[in-house]
C-alpha cells in the first residue's frame, strides 16, 4: 500500500468566531486548501509553520512529542482550526512541525469526520455507513 493524501481545507477557527460577531467580513476569514499525508498512527492534526503564519493561529500550548524517527521534538500547538473534507468538518488544535513540513493528517480528527481509508484508491472517504452525517461514538 502506497501513501495516502486527502484534500483538506484549514480555517480559522477565531475568524469564523470574529465573522459572526461582525468584527470582520465573512469573506476575510482565513482558509487554505492543503494536501494533507493521511498518517492513522499520528493522533493529532500536524501543521507547518507556513500554515500557521497564513492562518494566524495562536499558540495554546507546547508539548513534547515523539517524531516518526523515534525523536523527541517540543513543539507549539495552535488553534482551534476548523478541518473541512467533503461533507465533513471537525474543530481540533494542531501541533506545529518546523519550516515546510507536510501537513499530516492524523487519527482523532479523522475519527471525529467519520472518515475510512480507502487504500486501493489511495485516498479517504466519508464512511459509507454513514454518508450524509458523521456518526460518533461518545462511549
């Protein structure tokens, strides 16, 4: 099985706060649209630090993580960002990787959008049982 990649969008989750109070107009709300590496054994959503600047995300925390090469990086976590994919949408924080580093995709939010890997496709979909609204499980 080859890598997997799933086209997410990323928004300010404070914008859409500010926009429906009426500070800012709902068109200056700041989004991107982004390749994210699905990664199943990562639990958080992973941002760069471009994408961070580009959404103004503040910083809510720092954490200690463990890498994919098995080292211990700190690292600030941002957010909240609202996560978008097809009829899906989750709000999450996201760890920050340094310079240019690909966005990852990990399990908690794709837990909560209720989406499935689709290996022979390489990609993610919306869970078939539950196509036009995410199940959750809250036990």
């Amino acid at each position: 099985m080859g890598l997997i990649h799933a086209n997410i969008e990323l928004v300010s989750a404070e914008d859409i706060a500010l926009a429906r109070k009426g500070y800012i107009r709902k068109e200056n709300i700041k989004k991107l649209n982004v390749s994210a590496l699905v990664d199943s054994g990562a639990y958080m959503l992973c941002i760069n630090e471009h994408i961070k600047s580009q959404l103004d995300l503040p910083v809510v925390d720092t954490i200690e993580a463990e890498l994919a090469d098995g080292s211990i990086q700190n690292m600030d976590v941002v957010g909240p960002v609202i996560i978008n994919f097809k009829n899906r949408t989750t709000s999450c924080n996201a760890a920050v990787l340094p310079g240019e580093a690909e966005v990852l995709l990990g399990a908690i939010p794709m837990e909560d959008m209720d989406v499935v890997l689709v290996p022979k496709l390489q990609t993610i979909d919306v869970n078939p049982k539950s196509k036009y609204r995410a199940k959750k499980k809250i036990k």
